[in-house]
C-alpha cells in the first residue's frame, strides 16, 4: 500500500496562491491517477480535479477551470496542486489520493485563507 | 459535471439495524461508482468500487449495488463503529463528482 505524506498547513491571504504537496513512498506516485479532492470546514467531499501520469492528462472540475493546476514530479515522486486567486471560500482541508477508486489518501492539508 | 445526490441527508439508526443509502446519477455512469466511510478529522476510506465489488479489508456487512443512474449500499447488522458520514463519487466521466454525503448516527 502506497504512504502519501501531504506538506504542512498554509495560511494564505486573499488574492494568493497556494501550492501543496503530496510524496508518495512504498510505491511509485505515477502507477495511477491522482486526484486531489477538498473538505470545506463541516462540510462535505469536493472533487478538484486528477492527473493521468502515464501521459500526464489532466482534467479539473469545471469550478475550479483556469484557477487550479496539477503536476507530477516524477523524480521526486511527488505530487502537486496549485490553486490560484485565492478567496476565504477556499479555506479547507486539501486531499491528494490514488487511483480513480482511491484507496490511497494523503492526510490532509489545512489550508486557511484570511486577511 | 455529472451531479450526484444522494439520500437520505441523514440517517439514524441501532446498532443491529440494516440500513440503505442511495445515490442517484444525473446521467448514466455503467457501474463506475464508488462508496467511501469518512469519520471527524481523517481521511476518507474506500468501501465499495465499481458498484458493488467490496474492497479487501472490509467487513462484509457492506455491500453496493446498482448500474446506470441508481446506486445502493447497504449496511447489514450495524457495528457501533460504522457511524460516520458515507460518500458516493461516480468516476465515469473525466470529471468526477461526490454526493452530498450520508450522516449516520446512533438513534
């Protein structure tokens, strides 16, 4: 079973951007697709957004269109996302997983927006 | 984006109880549907994929069904330690998309 360590919290101001991060160990980040999903506070599962890595395809919720990006670092068999123009609506804790059926999970990442 | 709205919101129930929950598509996804158990502050766990094949490691009194546009898991015989919130997600189209979510609570 693959471990998926997520980085560290963020707090962020409105306006910015942030970017997480998501290694892989026991296993190779690129063997399947990774999604990235978040969790606003006490609410439910939101779909961001995956990547294909074998041929590094990607595809995003329409929500989040032109404001997210995600990215594979083969070499360090990592993971990323990156989402822009950030709002206090953002505030929630960010998921990286594996596999369409995702039976891998990072942790979680808080990320906090607030001026 | 396909929309997935599950029912009911929430869901109380007794230990021992079986209980249903069922998830509807806005348009059909063959049986690329997966179920996942989440409790306070973890991560997600997957339960059920492709509708109704059961994940290695879970108890057998979870079970999935349906094709097309319906969906159902099932919860035979409640242990304490099943009340959580519950997520269906269809992974059909290249844009994937959770329910709402299933609240299931100690009656």
């Amino acid at each position: 079973q693959v471990q998926l360590v997520q980085s560290g919290a963020e707090v962020k101001k409105p306006g910015s951007s942030v970017r997480v991060s998501c290694k892989a160990s026991g296993g190779t980040i690129n063997s399947s697709t990774v999604c990235w999903v978040r969790q606003a506070p006490g609410q439910g599962l939101e779909w961001m957004g995956r990547i294909i890595p074998l041929v590094d395809i990607t595809s995003y919720a329409q929500k989040f269109q032109g404001r997210v990006t995600i990215t594979l670092d083969k070499s360090t068999n990592t993971a990323y996302l990156e989402l822009n123009s950030l709002t206090p609506e953002d505030t929630a804790v960010y998921y990286c997983a594996k596999g369409s059926e995702a039976k891998d999970w990072g942790q979680g990442t808080l990320v906090t927006v607030t001026s | 984006d396909i929309q997935m709205t599950q029912s009911p919101s929430t869901l109380s129930a007794s230990v021992g109880d079986r209980v249903t929950i069922t998830c509807r598509a806005s348009q059909r996804i063959s049986y690329w549907l997966a179920w996942y158990q989440q409790k306070p502050g973890k991560a997600p766990n997957l339960l059920i994929y492709k509708a109704s094949s059961l994940e290695s490691g879970v108890p057998s009194r979870f079970s999935g069904n349906g094709f097309g546009t319906e969906f159902t898991l099932t919860i035979d015989s409640l242990q304490p330690d099943d009340f959580a919130t519950y997520y269906c997600q269809q992974y059909s189209d290249k844009s994937y998309t959770f329910g709402q979510g299933t609240k299931l609570d100690i009656k």
